[in-house]
C-alpha cells in the first residue's frame, strides 16, 4: 500500500478549489508538454482524487476541477453507476496509487436517470436504468434522482471490505457530488 500523498480533505480543498477556479475564470490550462509527459511516463501517476462519473460528454472532470495530466483517477460509466468492474478499479486507486478522495460524480440532466425514470429499455442498456432503480425507486423529480442515484453509488463503494480497511487505516474518504450543467458548479453532498 503506498501512502497517501495528500489527505482527503485537501484533496476535497484542491477539487473545491478547481471547480470555483473552472467557474469564475472560464480558461483551462493544462501542461501537455513532452516534458511534462515523459515525467508521467518514467514515475508513473500519483493521483489525488478518485472520480467516478457519467460517460456524458458533456462532464469532463478534468476540466470541471481546473486538473491536470496525472491528478484524477477517472472512471467513467453512463449513469455513474458501480458494478465489480467499476469497484475494482476504485479499489486499484485506493490501494496501489495511494489516493485518498473517492468522489462519485453525478449530474443533472442525466440521460441515464431519466431513461430509469420515463423509459422502458432493453438491451445492455437496462443493467444500467435497473441499477438506477434500485438506488431512485419511485422518484420523480429529476435532480433529487441524480443526487439519490449518487448516494447509491457511493453505498456499494462503502461496503467494500478493501475501501473499509483503507478508511480506517488511512483516512480514504468517500463522497457524493452533483454537477450543475448550466453553472458548472459542483455540489458535494457531504
């Protein structure tokens, strides 16, 4: 296990921080050099955040946190639902990157929460709406769906026996956040 370069909470600040960098300023700058690339390359990443989001295009956790090449761990499934694939990959980042901050990421105007909530699919797409389901049940009102369907996520992360182990042992915290299309801003849900 290697340790935690930097806490939970100052992960928390540094996310915060991007965000109300992201929404006042409206620029992105990221270091895309070969330098830059070539150090990634020989030293590996070392993450501060675990982001676990939709596969909507228009959330872009990079940019919505002012961050860089290297500083999140990006998982991204529509709906940001977790399944074994999704949790073992959380597990990777918590446990052999040393990263501290797990964030669930959800949004609003969600594709995936409304075809849960107005549609009837088929196909592989319905392992996802049946999973939203689960966590909105009879739920109508759309943003209050999203910020449950996180909740839920975040839930399934917490009974991970590892994630457990790692929360004890090291501080790793958990947490739900909700972004706002239309302002960019990101709401933390705990």
């Amino acid at each position: 296990m290697e340790s935690y370069r930097i806490t939970a909470d100052e992960a928390r600040r540094k996310l915060e921080e991007g965000n109300l960098e992201y929404v006042y300023t409206n620029r992105f700058m990221c270091d895309t050099s070969l330098d830059h690339l070539k150090k990634f390359s020989e030293k590996g990443q070392q993450p501060y955040a675990i982001i676990i989001t939709c596969s909507d295009s228009r959330v872009v956790p990079e940019l919505i946190f002012s961050a860089g090449i290297g500083d999140l761990f990006v998982i991204r499934v529509a709906g940001n639902v977790i399944d074994s694939h999704q949790l073992g990959s959380i597990e990777y980042a918590a446990e052999h990157l040393g990263t501290g901050l797990i964030v669930v990421l959800g949004h609003d105007h969600c594709g995936a929460v409304d075809a849960a909530m107005n549609h009837e699919p088929d196909g592989y797409i319905k392992y996802i709406t049946d999973e939203i389901l689960k966590a909105i049940g009879n739920e109508k009102d759309e943003v209050r769906a999203c910020c449950l369907n996180v909740k839920h996520s975040c839930e399934i992360i917490e009974h991970s026996l590892q994630i457990q182990k790692d929360e004890r042992e090291y501080g790793l915290k958990v947490l739900g956040a909700i972004y706002h299309l239309a302002s960019g801003e990101v709401e933390f849900l705990g």
